[in-house]
C-alpha cells in the first residue's frame, strides 16, 4: 500500500537531474552553487514543516539549531591540535581516525578533528540540547511557545558573537571540505559544483522520503491528531508530551544536519545565519508553502532561498519575509499552498473541460 | 483482593472555593451500565475528567480491576482500558473518518519513530492491519460509506457516532460517554440506545452522563445523582425516579410536595 506517495518524489528527483542537464547545456551552471545552498536552506524548512504544520509546534529558534550544528562542525574541524600531537589521547583519536591532518589554504598544517568525528558530535549536541529545551517547553502552546523558542535563538545568537571560540562577528572560516566516500565530497570550489549539487539534493530526498513515510505511519496522523485536539489524542492513548517532543528533537537535527552540511559546502558561517531574522524566514517558508504541506514546504524553501541568495530581493532581504510572514497570516493562515485548495481547483477545472 | 470492576473512593476536587466533585465514592461492577445524573454545573464532566486523568483530584481515590490508577496521565490511562467520549464532539476536524478511527488504534502501534519513517515491513503490515481493524468498526457503526469524508464535514449525528466508534477503537474495558445523546433526534437517541446496549452485551461497562431520561431510565441498570458535587443518591433506575430528593432537584420544592402526597 501507499507507493504512490513516492511518485512525487521520483518526479523531484528527474526534475532536479532535468535541471542540471539544462543547465550545463546552456552553460549557466553557476546557479548550481545557489540552488545548493538553498536546498540545505531547505532541509531546515522540511524539519520545521514538520513541527509546524504537522505537530503544530511553531519555533522561532530554529536558526540556533542549525547553528549548534555548524558551529560544531566549524570549530571542530577547524581547532588545531598540531601542537598536542604527541598526546596519548589524541593519538588515540587519531587511531580511531577521529582527528585527520590537512593542509589550510596558507599551506599551513593542521590537525584537527575529521569532519565525520565533527558531525556526530555536532547531531549529539544538538540531540541534547534540543531534549533539554523540548523538556522545559514543549508543554508550551501558541504565543508562549513561540516566545520561549524566540528567547533560545536570541541566547544562540548572543553566545556565537560573544565567545572567542566562534569567532564573534567574523564566525568561523577555513572549514574543510568533507570528504563523505572516497571521491565525493562537501566542498564548495568549482570543480565540485555538479558533485555537490546532487549531494545536496540526495540529502534533501532521504530527508523527505523519511518525512513522508513519518507522516504517513501512526505517528504522522497521532501528531496531527495532536494538532487538531490535544486532549481527545491524549485520551485515545497518544502519548502527546513524547510525540511533540520527538518531533521537536527530529526538526532540530534535521535543520542541525543542514547546517553542517553547508558549512562545509561554505567553508564557513558566521553569524548572520543565527538572526531572529533566519528563524523567521523559515517559519514564514513554512507558512508559504502551506503548512501541514511537505512538498509546498520543500519547494517554497529552495525558490525563496534561490532567489534571496541571487540577491532578487535586494537589500530588502529579511523585510521580505518579513512582508511573507504579515501576509500569510492575514490572507491564508492556514498556508498557501494546502492540498484542499489544489482539489478545488482542479476539480474546477476538470469540471470546465468537462462542461 | 477487592474485586469490584471499578471504583472511587471519597473523591474530592476544588476548583478555587468551587468544590466541583465532593466526596463523590462509586462502584461499577463489571459488564453494567450505570448512568450519572444531575443538573447543570452538578460536576458530571468534571468527574469524567478525574477518571480519565485529564483532572486529577485533590483527594480521593480511584480503582480500576483493583488497581490504583488515581492521578494517571490520560493516555495511561487510556492504555489501561479506560475511554471516554467528550460532552462536546471533538473530532479531529480535517482528518478523514478513517483517520479519526485509525487514531484509535494508536495504542496498539508498536512501531516507534525510527521504524516509522524507515517504513520497515512491521511498521506497514501493522498498519494495513490497523486500517482493517479501523474499517470493520466503521462497518458495524455503518459508517463505512463516509469513511473517507473529512470529519467536520459530516451531520453532527454522524459526528456523535465517530466518536463513539473511535473510543470503541481503544478496546476499553470501561467506556465513558459524556452526554453521547445530547443534541440528537427523537430517532437518533432511539438508535443510540440500541447501540449503548450492544457495546454492554460485547461485555464493556458503560458510565454515562446523559441529561435524557427516558434513556436514562431505559438502559441503565443503576443510576447515581449528583448535585453541586455531591452524590446524593444511588440506585436502580425506578427506586431513582420516584426519590423525593432527586424529584425536588430536577422538577422544584412544590412538585416533590405533590407527589409526595
Ligand atoms: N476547568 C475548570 N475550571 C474551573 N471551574 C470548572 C472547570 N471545570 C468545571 N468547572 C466548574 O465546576 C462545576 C461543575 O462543572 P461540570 O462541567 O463538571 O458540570 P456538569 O455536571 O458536567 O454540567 P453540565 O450538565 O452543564 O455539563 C461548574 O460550576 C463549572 O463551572
Ligand atoms: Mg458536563
């Protein structure tokens, strides 16, 4: 049962193989590097679909996680142990291979940890501290759950351009590439522009092929039974306080997961990805595409971050979304882009053609 | 052992100076259905909700297959056997029939997150298996030709029904319905009668709230009245109907009078 809700994503999937081959035809593989970026942009949007649209948990912090997760991964694939290298302990590491010695683009050499050691201490902080914070506030609901997860991102936020070790305004640059199987890896130079292309896109399709297939069990419609009425789900046996705060964790390492991602695709970040400003722009993406609405979501999430990051919107940027996020909410609060509306239409126009 | 089905044991619940459920102490043996009457504000739901676990009492305890389950959060309770409907219909709105039925089955899901979005062969044959379950209720409720409606788009008759049909999905032991026949027809609640007496011959106990007293006085095979949070009486339907107590209650001082005399 219920194949035919991969359809849509062998569908995405020879749309973005269509895509590339169009535009290495017409020579504009530039917009490659934008499109990548946008698609992790867009793994945080898929994650807050999540939270939001389904679980009905609204997170303005959702910027903070995807900063704990590069910022992780930065400081740890960038601190230098070279002077520590006699140390017992790091010599065990290296014998596990969690610390690997590179070259910097200085031709200076350095040893640090390896970006793969980086990533799973990056999703294991992100894990408890998502826990810590979804314990104290996911029994929170509407403004007060949204003033708590704004107050997370603000304390993020504060901490990344405060403490030395993230670099303060400048962040965190010279990241390494990661190198994921012999070949391929996250590395933003230009001959790695296709490559990563699609290694973005392979990330974006499991993340939503787990989204879909999470939707689709019990503990899709027990979330969004939650959402509907709390209290009846509560009775009939669903355990809401777990399944919120499972969702909560699931969306903070989703969007953690893109942020280590393009960090290393960056060879930085800095703290422009940690504003108020990001954590809204996803919710209004959200909002955009509709909701309880994953595709609409994935789509709103790499049209908008295309277009923000070709610079369509100017200096304009963050009111944009800003102007989004004002409009949704009194236009469409239900979203933009929800299923109902496409039947209407279609079921419209199928009765014009008939008609 | 004490083997009395259920049982609350000097129940007590404030709300600020309101005591809403006063010392309250009832018994339901196993395959009855026993109804709870009084007047407006008399703590009917609030009583409901201290059983279910959506309110927990300040004092008071409650026994179920002579096990403490005072104070338990609703879905522990709910996994003990123990559902409920809501005075007011809660559907989940824009969910399907289906949906609303297959919610039901939650507790029966054992698949956690992991194995939910890895769609391993458990997690889809459990669920194949739930959709089954979820459509052979709908069959007995007759509602299966609705069954892919959205739920707030049906008559609020049928709405009644779903919710009953989506508690009955729990499988409890102990069923709660909350004025089920508030708000439906004369043949509605004729229907529903019948349907209250099928879920007791299928050996689940029913406690019902119910405003209705030809229903009441129907199907029920003991009655407690409540008033202002006090149970001030408690017996067989007939010995209830003719309780001055109740009759003042229900109908004022000066009929009481007169059918007293
Ligand atoms: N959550 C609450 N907070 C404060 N007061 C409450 C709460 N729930 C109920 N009450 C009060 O407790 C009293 C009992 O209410 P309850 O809903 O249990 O009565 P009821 O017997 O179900 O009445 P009805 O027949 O109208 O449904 C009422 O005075 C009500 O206002
Ligand atoms: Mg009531």
């Amino acid at each position: 049962m219920g194949f035919r809700k991969y359809i849509p994503v062998i569908v995405t999937a020879l749309m973005v193989v269509g895509l590339q081959i169009v535009l290495s035809l017409t020579g504009a593989t530039y917009y490659l590097t934008q499109i990548t970026m946008s698609a992790y942009y867009a793994l945080v949007v898929i994650g807050l679909c999540l939270l939001m649209g389904y679980a009905g948990q609204v997170s303005l912090g959702h910027a903070g996680f995807f900063a704990i997760g590069g910022y992780t991964s930065a400081v740890l694939t960038t601190c230098n142990l070279i002077a520590y290298r006699d140390n017992s302990l790091i010599a065990w590491c290296g014998s596990l291979g969690l610390v690997t010695q590179w070259t910097d683009i200085y031709g200076k050499d350095i040893l640090s940890f390896s970006p793969w050691a980086a990533l799973a201490a990056a999703l294991l902080l992100t894990s408890l501290i998502a826990v810590l914070i979804g314990v104290s506030i996911i029994h929170l609901k509407g403004h007060y759950l949204a003033m708590a997860t704004l107050g997370f991102g603000l304390i993020i936020y504060r901490i990344v351009l405060g403490a030395q070790i993230f670099g303060q305004a400048d962040g965190i640059s010279n990241v390494p590439p990661f190198g994921l199987f012999d070949g391929l890896q996250v590395n933003g130079r230009l001959p790695f522009r296709t490559q990563n292309y699609y290694i973005a896109w392979v990330m974006v399709i499991t993340t939503m092929m787990l989204a879909i297939n999470l939707i689709d069990s019990h503990i899709g419609r027990a979330l969004r039974s939650i959402h509907q009425n709390e209290e009846a789900a509560h009775s009939l046996g669903v355990n809401t306080y777990r399944c919120k705060l499972f969702t909560f964790v699931l969306s903070a390492l989703i969007a953690a997961a893109g942020g280590i991602f393009l960090t290393h695709y960056n060879g930085s970040i800095g703290p422009s990805e940690v504003t108020v400003m990001k954590s809204i722009r996803y919710v209004a993406i959200v909002a955009v595409g509709g909701m309880a609405n994953l595709w609409g979501a994935l789509f709103m999430g790499i049209l908008l971050n295309f277009l923000s990051l070709r610079g369509v919107f100017g200096s304009y940027d963050d009111a944009v979304f800003g102007a989004i996020l004002i409009g949704i909410m009194l236009l469409a609060p239900q979203g933009l882009l929800r299923k109902p509306d496409f039947r209407a239409v279609l079921s419209f126009l199928s009765k014009r053609s008939h008609g | 052992m004490d083997n009395t089905f259920f049982e609350t044991k000097n129940l007590h619940r404030f709300f600020g100076g309101l005591h809403a459920v006063n010392n309250v102490s009832v018994k339901v043996p196993q395959g009855q259905i026993k109804a709870v009457i009084g007047p407006n504000g008399a703590g009917k739901t609030t009583f409901f909700n201290l059983i279910a676990g959506t309110l927990w009492p300040q004092e008071g305890e409650i026994l179920f297959r002579g096990k403490k389950i005072t104070a338990q959060k609703p879905h522990v309770v709910a996994g003990l056997g123990i559902a409920r409907t809501f005075q007011t219909t809660r559907l989940f709105g824009q969910m399907t029939i289906l949906e609303n039925i297959m919610v039901g089955r939650h507790l029966r899901m054992r698949s956690g997150f992991l194995a939910c979005m890895l769609n391993l062969p458990q997690t889809w044959s459990q669920d194949r298996e739930s959709k089954a379950r979820a459509l052979a209720i709908l069959r007995d409720f007759g509602l299966l030709e609705c069954a892919h409606e959205t739920a707030s788009n049906l008559p609020f008759g049928r709405q009644r029904l779903v919710e009953i049909a989506r508690s009955l999905a729990t499988e409890p032991a102990l069923l709660l319905l909350d004025e089920p026949a508030a708000g439906l027809n004369i043949y509605e609640t004729k229907e529903l009668a019948e349907l209250i007496l099928k879920i007791r011959d299928q050996g689940i106990t029913c406690l019902v709230v119910e405003h209705d007293m030809s229903l009441v006085m129907n199907i029920s095979d003991e009655v407690i009245v409540l008033d202002q949070g006090v149970k001030i009486a408690e017996g067989p339907p007939r010995t209830i109907q003719r309780d001055p107590e109740v009759i003042r209650i229900y109908l004022g001082d000066d009929h009481a009078q007169n059918i007293e005399s």
